[in-house]
C-alpha cells in the first residue's frame, strides 16, 4: 500500500469508473482519489461520501443520471476529513447526515482541516471558490441509525475508532453490500494522522464480522467479491498493524514522533 494519491506532485487526471455492486448500489470510484457510494432507493438516492467541492460533486451527480432520474435526499458523512465533505452542497440534498463525534471534528477544527487539504491536495479542489463554507450535518446520530429508502435497508453504523474517531459506515444487509469510507483501503496508503491506531484492527474485525459480499473502500476499486473484500482487510489491518509497533517503539525509545515520521 504504497501508492501516492492527490498531492502537489499528483496533477494528472483520472478515469472515472462506476461501478454497480447491486442493483440499487454502485460504487464511483478514480484511481485511488476519493471514492463516493451511492444508493438507489425506491424513490430516492443516497450518497457516502461527498468529494471536495461541488463541482466535483455534479461529476458524481452525471453518472447517478445515468442510472436514476430520482432525487438525490441523503448525503452520508463517512468521517470528516475535507476531501470528502465539502462537495455536499453540490447535491441538493434534503439531509446531511454524519455521527455525532463526526460533528464535534468539525467543530473542533473544520476550518483548519479544510486549509489543510486544500493545500496538500490542489488536484481535488477543482472550482474551490464554489465551495459555500463548512459543511454541516442536518442529522446527527449516536452509534447507529436506519434509514428506509422505501424498502431498501442502510444501516449507518459506529464499529468503532480507526481513521478518525467518528468513523461510520453504510451497511446495506439484504444486498451485503458496505461502504466502509476510510476505514478500508485497497492498493492506497491509509492516512493516519487522526487515526486510532489501537482500536483500528478491533474495528476492521468487526467489519469482517458482517461478511460483506462487495465494499466500497475509502480510496482504490471498488471489491466485488467476499475474497477481495477479505484481502482489503488484511491489507489495512497489517499497515495499521505495523504503524502502530513502529510509534510504540520510537516512543519507547524517547524519539520526537514529528521527526521520526
């Protein structure tokens, strides 16, 4: 998992793929950029996940058109990180729906976050300007929350602490299809600079406790079958793994952790 994604030094465009998981699921993916799930209910769509700014958003919006003409209600914050939320006015959506320690991030430092990755990542923030300000949730949930679009089952859950402390993922039980945000990579480097890094293996278990048939990673492909999802686990549950033995270590040996990573 060594792959670079979106930095000053990462300017080129990339390909789009949209990929259907399920009849009403379909995961819109970029080589190893920021990925967006969405969700087709039976007279409304949901989205994890929001990209950057909202005209990356519309991108998102064109290839829901090609499958749905139905109003797009629901936008799920996976976490809060920039590049993943600022685009959400780009829906129109009636609700933007997030965990509460999801919230209390944006809070504590929304705006600095969103300094941040706009200068670490100029690539992603195409039309910055259109960017109305911080985004936040109009619905705030403790733990866990079910959503009905119509008959279709989206059960938004807290499995616990890794990438950030607000993590969610959407889980959708009948298609056993789960959007899992950054709490799985696949073939992309996880960032773990807000990370958990103890709880963060406890978290993938209970995942993999779920038996996801098909999961929308955070960033990379889209996986399509149990034994991919299985290898997207191991492989984010070893970096964690190791990054977590290596900071104990420079702790133990009294190392300033800023210059040591």
């Amino acid at each position: 998992m060594s792959k670079a994604f979106a930095s000053k030094g990462d300017l080129d465009p990339k390909t789009v793929s949209f990929t259907r998981l399920a009849d009403n699921a379909y995961a819109y993916t970029a080589e190893g950029d920021p990925n967006t799930g969405v969700i087709i209910g039976d007279d409304c769509v949901m989205v994890i996940d929001a990209q950057a700014t909202p005209v990356m958003a519309q991108d998102v919006v064109r290839h829901i058109r090609t499958v749905t003409d139905k109003p797009i209600r629901h936008v799920v914050l996976s976490h809060y990180h920039a590049v993943r939320v600022l685009g959400a006015s780009g829906y129109g959506a009636q609700n933007i729906i997030a965990s509460r320690d999801t919230y209390d991030l944006i809070v504590e430092r929304g705006q600095q976050d969103y300094q941040s990755e706009f200068e670490r990542f100029p690539r992603l923030f195409q039309a910055v300007e259109t960017i109305p300000g911080l985004t936040w949730p109009t619905i705030v949930f403790e733990r866990e929350l079910t959503i009905w679009l119509g008959q279709t089952e989206v059960r938004l859950l807290q499995l616990g602490r890794g990438h950030t402390k607000g993590d969610t993922v959407a889980w959708m039980p009948k298609e056993g299809v789960m959007f899992s945000g950054d709490l799985v990579e696949f073939g992309a480097t996880p960032y773990t600079g807000d990370a958990y890094l103890r709880d963060w293996p406890a978290t993938l278990d209970r995942i993999a406790e779920l038996k996801p048939r098909a999961l929308v990673p955070g960033r990379g492909d889209a996986l399509q079958t149990p034994a991919a999802v299985e290898e997207s686990l191991r492989g984010t549950r070893a970096f964690v793994t190791q990054m977590y033995e290596s900071v104990r270590a420079a702790r133990a040996a009294g190392k300033d952790l800023q210059q040591a990573y």
